[in-house]
C-alpha cells in the first residue's frame, strides 16, 4: 500500500522539482558500520549474517521516511512498507535477483528469505522484480571498498534506493564493514542519509 505525498505542501518542493531534473539525480555516500555485536547475535541465533543485516537495514528504512519515498509519473508517493530487491550468489559463480518482504518479526523475515534464496538458487534465469516497493541490495563480501559505483539504465525511470554490503574485517575485537547507501536527490537529502546511518547502526547494536 502506498500513499500520495502533497508536493505542493512540502518542503521540500522546490528541491524535489530542481533534482528531478537531473540526468543522475542519484548520489551516494560510504561508511564504514560497526558490526561486532551483529555478527555474534547472528552467529548465536544461527541465521546468515548477511540476512541479519539486510534485515536490520529494513528495519532502518521502515523507520527514516525518506527511504519510503518513490517517484511514480512525477508524483511522490510514500509506502506503507519497504521490502528488498537483492543479489542472490550460485554455486556457478553467478547471481540471480531475489525479492523479499520485510517482517518485523526476525525469524519470521529470516524463514522467509532463506525460502527465497533457495528459489534462486535453484534456477540460472536473471529476472529482477519490477516493484518499487524496495530497496535494490547487493552484496560484495570480498571487497573493502570505499567507494563503489552502479550500473544505470538511463532510460528506465527508478528512484529506489540502493545498498551494498562489503567484506568484514576484524581489528582485535572489532569487527566493521563498509555500507553503501545511493539514494535519489529528489527524494532524499544528506541529512536523511546520515538519520538512516544513525538508526542503522543503532539497530546492528541491539541484543535480540
């Protein structure tokens, strides 16, 4: 379910009609999160860690606004929900795109996802889910990166955000990992980048 935003009693107005004139209105930015007490609640519960934190980062998105935020024939429109769009790797060395609900409640989500992953698994076709409803996920865990670039169909009309994880590493006993986050400057500015940076990290802290 999704709802239509006032444009024209938002205050965003005149920033939303200046970037959405953009060739690239995307832009985006590369941290580094902690995630030592994530990764021990994963491993303790069992669940991929990967998994966990797509879920957290869902979590993060249901609660910053702006990452509800799409663009639909020049209007915006906010969702009740945000799910993921996300890289699934095979055995084969190849990836395929699984599509996810968010639940609030985790083994609900992780039951779900695993479900999803095993479909793609299974398969060798490359069909990404036309829904909006999302945030498009990728994953490179062996990569430290600090920056990163997309690839972009110019022609197809998105304004769905976009996050990657990166490899981990372990510093005595802190363990990081690099984020980013590419978002639609129409929609979503630094300081929403940064409140979901934030709520994030907040989130990755928490003891189920």
């Amino acid at each position: 379910m999704k709802r239509k935003l006032d444009i024209q009693t938002w205050s965003r107005k005149d920033h939303f009609e200046f970037f959405s004139k953009f060739d690239e209105p995307f832009y985006g930015v590369c941290v580094n999160v902690d995630c030592t007490i994530a990764y021990r609640v994963a491993k303790e519960n069992g669940v991929s860690f990967f998994l966990y934190s797509l879920y957290r980062s869902l979590e993060a998105a249901q609660i910053i606004e702006p990452f509800k935020y799409r663009i639909h024939s020049d209007e915006v429109f906010i969702y009740d929900q945000i799910n993921a769009g996300t890289t699934i790797a095979r055995a084969n060395g190849t990836f395929g795109y699984g599509y996810m609900d968010y639940n609030p409640v985790l083994d609900v989500f992780i039951d779900t996802a695993n479900k999803e992953v095993e479909r793609i698994q299974s398969r060798t076709d490359l069909v990404r889910s036309p829904n909006e409803d999302l945030i498009r996920y990728s994953s490179l865990p062996w990569i430290d990166f600090t920056s990163i670039s997309h690839a972009r169909m110019f022609s197809v009309k998105d304004s769905c955000p976009r996050i990657s994880f990166g490899k981990m590493t372990v510093n005595v006993d802190k363990r990081t990992m690099p984020v980013s986050i590419h978002v639609h400057h129409a929609l979503v500015d630094g300081l929403h980048v940064g409140q979901y940076i934030n709520c994030f990290q907040e989130l990755l802290n928490k003891e189920i």
